[in-house]
C-alpha cells in the first residue's frame, strides 16, 4: 500500500469515530501514520488535488465520495487479509504480515479471499478507528 493509500484508509478509519460533519485534526491523522503535521499537510495537497478529500487549513480534511470508497475499499482488504492470516493460516503476528501485502493484493485476490473466510456482514465498518483494530479480531 502506498502513502497515498495509508492516508485514505486512515482518515476513513478516523472518520467512522468523529461527529458528523466535522473535520479530521491534521495532527490526529499525523499521529496515527507516525509522521510530521507538515508531512500529513502536502500529501492532503496531493490528494486533495486528486478529489478524494478537502483540506481546510487550520480546520483538517473530510473525504469526498471517491474518497471515502477508496478508504472503505483499502480498509476492507485490511481486514479481510488480517483475519484470513489469523483465522486460516493461524499467523501470530498477523497484523505486521498484513501490512506487508496490503501493497501488492489486486481486487480479485480480495474477492477469492473473501470466499474462505468468514467475514461480519459489517465488515468493514466493525473496525475502531480510535484503537485502529477490527473489534472482531481483538486478541
């Protein structure tokens, strides 16, 4: 997954906890990804540009429509390789392994996933965006 990618997913987890229609904190986003404010601020530039969020300086971002399918879809197939690797291949460590092939999964492996596990109809909106972990895969 690429940084493009790690942002939208992450303002789309922190989205799902905030009250409707406000912003997400530029510095929320920053502290999740682990990066500076200032870093969070030119990749919103980028994807603002892209017209998947809207950035307000001093206010935060909100995603578009497009925006927010993105995020939903990449959180998505967090999830579902995140329960596939614990639940069918008992990996312990199944959420660093997940981050290594969230990269490079195509939307039809993400299908035939889906197929062999057993997956909450919710998913993904079962994910906390505050503890960044699916509620049904908490050890």
């Amino acid at each position: 997954m690429g940084s493009r990618d790690r942002y939208l997913k992450v303002i789309y987890a922190l989205e799902r906890t905030r009250v409707a229609d406000t912003f997400i904190a530029t510095g929320a986003v920053a502290d999740v990804l682990d990066v500076h404010p200032s870093s969070a601020t030119e990749m919103f530039a980028k994807l603002e540009s892209e017209g998947l969020l809207h950035y307000e300086k001093y206010n935060g971002v909100t995603l578009t429509d497009a925006g927010r399918e993105r995020g939903r879809s990449l959180l998505k197939n967090s999830c579902l390789i995140q329960r596939f690797l614990r639940d069918v291949l008992e990996v312990t460590d199944y959420r660093e392994e997940a981050r290594a092939i969230e990269p490079v999964l195509n939307a039809d492996v993400a299908d035939r996933l889906s197929l062999l596990i057993d997956r909450p109809p919710e998913c993904p909106d079962c994910f906390d965006g505050e503890t960044g972990r699916c509620s049904y895969l908490d050890d």
